[in-house]
C-alpha cells in the first residue's frame, strides 16, 4: 500500500489503532503495535475509507486468531501434547492478543513434556539452562534433564544444547569427548550449529589435533541459519589462507557427498 494509502497532503500517524476496539474481544489483549492512530485535519476521505478497511482486516485477523487459540486451549485441557506445546510457546511469547504470562507457559510446557513431546522437553531445558524472567529461574541439572529426553527421541536442537553443556561444562565436568557424540547426533539431524560446533572444535583442536582440512569440511556443510552460514564462511575464508588449493578442494568435495547424504 505505502504511499498509496495516503494524499500527498495528508499526515497521517500510525502509532497503532485498537487501543479502545480490541479491549471490547472478551479477554484478548490489543498487540503492542497497535495503539493509536493520529490522523491531520488535512486528511481526506478516500485515505479515511482505506484506514478503515485495514482496520476492518486486523480486527478480522485479531478475532480469528483469538478463537484459533480458544480451539486450542479447550485441546491442551483435554491432555493434547502438541496443543499443550502450542498453548506454551503462545503465553512466552506474548503475540497475536495473548497475554505473555511466563508461568502460565512453564505450566503448559511441562504437561506437554511430561507426556513425552520433544520439543516441549527442548523447551523447558532452554529455560532452565538460561532461566526465565517470571518462568523458572536458572537450573543446570534440571536443563540437563529434559535436554537429554528429547535427545534420546532425536531431537537434533536438543541433541545440540546437550552436547553444548558437556562442551561449557554446565551441570557437568566438561567433557569434549562427550560433547562431540552429541553434537554428531544433532549434525546427522540436520543442526547447523551443531555442524559449526564440530568445526570449531576441530580447528581449535579441543578433541584431537588441530585440523584444518577436517574443520573446513565441517563448516562447508552448515546450510539453513542465516547467522551460522556466515559464521562459517568467516572461518572457512580464514582457513583458506592456511590450506592448499588441493585441501580445500578435498574439504569441499568431502562436503557435498555429507550433504547428498543428509539433505537439510
């Protein structure tokens, strides 16, 4: 819309517009990014019956989201894991009208982990190893805990972050060997930090000797994170500098055929 939704004359200010409709959806809380709209004496009517229709759409969309959420929490009370799952990641998060209430998803987290859903178990040892503003505060054993039930059921995030804990010696004496193990399970998952974790433990030789060709190859193969590909081309360029054209042909050769094998 940009420019279009607006004469050239018209000042129109967008701070947010549902401030005073949305509170009138019975408990469904107004986004942050919607408070007021300020709109100039010199505005006209044509840029007014457009603000309206995108008022008219958001209102639709706020409404249909707050009965996506009632459908799913009347799920989640029934003993549904994924909705309990859902019904936590939307009380952390605080979007679409809900109210962030960090305890409410930590009540949902655990019962959804508590019947063996993986992503939940994930997500309670991510708030228990950083701790939680309001949630759950700081807990290493306990992160431990769930990270490794949903790293037995092969969730490569988890698989990652427990394998990370045993690299930083969190809950655990640090232990690179073990570290390692886990961070293989999480790169044949597909994890691109994982992969860069394995590179960079390789070309700092924490595990065997530093090896420039084997971290190489590593980092060529982390694909799907925006701030880990470049990460990892940060340290290939510099490993570059060390190795022969012949090495770094090897490691890009040793890279596709992972990566045939493990579409990510």
């Amino acid at each position: 819309m940009g420019e279009d939704l607006f004469d050239e004359e018209g000042a129109v200010l967008v701070h947010a517009f549902f401030q005073n409709h949305l509170k009138h959806v019975d408990g469904f809380i107004p986004s942050n990014g919607f408070d007021a709209v300020v709109i100039s004496q010199k505005n006209r009517g044509d840029s007014m019956k457009k603000l309206l229709t995108i008022a008219f759409l958001c209102l639709s969309l706020f409404a249909f989201a707050r009965d996506v959420f009632l459908e799913t929490l009347k799920l989640a009370e029934q003993g549904d894991a994924d909705a309990q799952y859902t019904i936590g990641l939307q009380y952390r998060s605080g979007k679409m009208g809900v109210p962030q209430r960090n305890k409410e998803a930590m009540k949902w987290f655990l019962k959804a982990a508590e019947q063996g859903n993986p992503k939940a178990q994930n997500t309670l040892g991510e708030m228990y190893g950083y701790g939680f503003r309001g949630g759950v505060s700081q807990d290493e054993k306990e992160a431990l805990k769930w990270y490794l039930k949903s790293a037995e059921q092969g969730n490569a995030k988890a698989q990652c972050s427990f394998g990370g804990m045993f690299a930083d010696g969190k809950g655990v004496p640090k232990d690179y060997g073990e570290a390692v193990k886990w961070y293989l399970k999480a790169a044949e998952n597909g994890d691109a930090i994982a992969l860069f974790n394995i590179g960079i433990m390789l070309e700092e030789g924490q595990v065997v000797p530093k090896n420039n060709l084997q971290a190489y190859f590593w980092f060529c193969c982390v694909k799907g994170d925006l701030i880990y590909n470049d990460m990892a081309a940060d340290h290939k360029n510099r490993l570059e500098m060390e190795m022969t054209p012949s090495q770094i042909e090897e490691g890009q050769r040793l890279a596709r055929i992972w990566l045939a094998k493990h579409p990510q």
